[in-house]
C-alpha cells in the first residue's frame, strides 16, 4: 500500500489502521513522519509535485491511498492559488500519472471533497432546510480546491479508460473533517478555549457535516477493502451540526465560558450542508462510529494532555 500525504491528520490514523491489517506500507510526503511506534512502514520525504517518484514505481503497490493536499477557508485568499496549483493540481496529476503505469495497481482511493457540489443546492442568502447532497448532485465546484479535485477525478476517469480499465478508482468525497492536532475549527478553538482566549464566531447557524479523522481513515480503508465501491462515495456523517452546537459542548465540557464568545453576527451566505451515506453503507457495511459530541471529547482529551 502506498499512501501519499501521511503524516497529515488523516493520514496518521490511517497508517495505524493499515498496520492492524499487516500491511506493508511506503509513505510520500514532503513532511517527515511524527515519531510514533510505526510498524512495516517505509517513508520517502520527498515533493511529489517536484521530485523524481522512482521508490513508489520499485515498490509496485496493489493499493494508493491519494490524501496529500492543501486547504484554506471556503474564502481562499490570493496566496492560495499557487499553493492550490502546486499542493493540489500538481501533486494530483504526477501521482495519477504515475498509477497508470503500475503493472500490478488495483486499487485507487482519492480524497476528494464534497466541495465540488454546487453551492446553490446547499447555500443561500436566507437560512434554509439542510440539503442531504447526494452523489448524483450537480456539480460546480466552490473554490481553487474544490476545482482541483474535480480534476483530479476526471483525471483517474481518463486513465482508467485509456490505460487501466480493470482499476477499480474510488473518489471519496469527504466533509468537514477535524482530528487530532489538526488545524479544523474544532481543534483550533479547543486550544484556544484551554488558553483562555476569545473566539470570534461568525454565522453561528451554519450547518456541516463534521467528520472525525479516525472515521475518515476507517472509512477509507473500508472503501480500498470493498470490491463494491467504486466511483464516488460520500463520505461523512450523514449528520448536521451548526456552529453553535460546537460552542454550547465547549461550555458543557467545560473549558469555554460565554463571555469569551465574540459573535460578528451573519458575514456570508448560510449554508446548510450534509452529506447522503447510502452508498458508502450500502458498499462497505459501515459507517462513521464517532457522534459530534463525544468526537469534541477525544479532541479535549488529546490537546490537554498535549
């Protein structure tokens, strides 16, 4: 198994569910591995938008787990589009290029985003019903990242109809993911809840779908374990939380206190997104274990003792 961007989030937990499944498992990422009991893991730290890739043509995987990606806010700003253009379109397309001229490749799992939807089935200037998207929704990507993705998708399309037409290619189209010692919304206002400072909160009824990393990963594994799945999958929750559903179990667990709340009111459009799991139940029989509630838990947890 290859997996690329394994020292992100994601990627971590993924690594420690591969070792439970005796893997063997080379890792590309420009970030070093964090130390930790690995087990069967080879990792090249390399650029895959820039360096020769020759380790993962030697090591001919049966499986690539593609996760290696860069994100900003829905907003992006001006710096992210060569940040996009390299982390995202770049590292993309040098690692589909690659696949397909892997002789024994059976199996390509690519997170893709949910970003790719278009926004009028589940944003509006009005606070409306959340939207269930499902993965026959119309398409019209939101942003650079979600443009990219879109790519990415079409990409593998290509080369599994040109080069490798038994590779079975699963686009899982994840949600709004928080984890440990990530950089998501849940984790950053944790931190800043155990330091005592002020949050500044902007469209507090904005809903999501939020989806713990550890279910990610799991749920990754089970779509590369599962000769049913192909084709896109969401993958997610199948279960809305708004932001102030956040702060009030900052406050129950404790470690907010109201007046350290600074609400900026509506600044944008509401959006009231979540996704439709039938497939991914239907394909892998299972689903994301971790409810919202005790997912904040597991993040207090580990940034206190951090």
């Amino acid at each position: 198994v290859v997996v690329t961007g394994a020292s992100g989030v994601i990627g971590r937990e993924l690594l420690r569910y591969l070792m439970e499944e005796d893997a063997t498992i080379l890792t590309v990422d420009r970030l070093p591995l964090p130390d930790e009991n690995w087990r069967n893991i080879e990792h090249v730290q390399k650029d895959i938008a820039t360096e020769d890739l020759q380790e993962v043509i030697d090591f001919d995987p049966e499986v690539i787990f593609h996760l290696a990606a860069a994100f900003e806010r829905s907003a992006e700003s001006p710096d992210f589009w060569n940040v996009n253009w390299h982390d995202n379109v770049l590292v993309s397309h040098n690692i589909v290029d690659l696949a397909k001229d892997l002789p024994n490749l059976k199996t390509f799992v690519f997170a893709s985003s949910y970003l790719l939807y278009n926004t009028d089935l589940y944003m509006s200037k009005e606070k409306k019903d959340v939207h269930y998207l499902k993965e026959t929704d119309k398409i019209n990507p939101r942003n650079l990242c979600g443009g990219a993705k879109f790519y990415t998708e079409k990409e593998l399309k290509f080369i599994k109809e040109l080069f490798l037409q038994d590779l079975r290619v699963v686009n899982a189209r994840i949600y709004r993911v928080y984890g440990r010692g990530s950089k998501d919304i849940v984790s950053r206002w944790v931190r800043m809840c155990l330091n005592n400072e002020k949050l500044d909160v902007y469209n507090e009824n904005n809903q999501f779908d939020y989806v713990f990393a550890g279910d990610v990963a799991k749920g990754l594994l089970e779509l590369a374990k599962s000769p049913e799945a192909e084709g896109i999958v969401n993958l997610a929750t199948g279960t809305p939380n708004s932001v102030n559903t956040l702060l009030n179990n900052l406050m129950e667990e404790g470690i907010l206190d109201e007046s350290n709340i600074v609400n900026h009111g509506v600044t944008e459009e509401f959006e009231a997104s979540c996704a439709d799991i039938t497939k991914l139940k239907e394909v892998t029989g299972w689903h994301p274990e971790t409810d919202f509630k005790n997912g904040i838990k597991k993040i207090i947890e580990y940034e206190t003792k951090k």
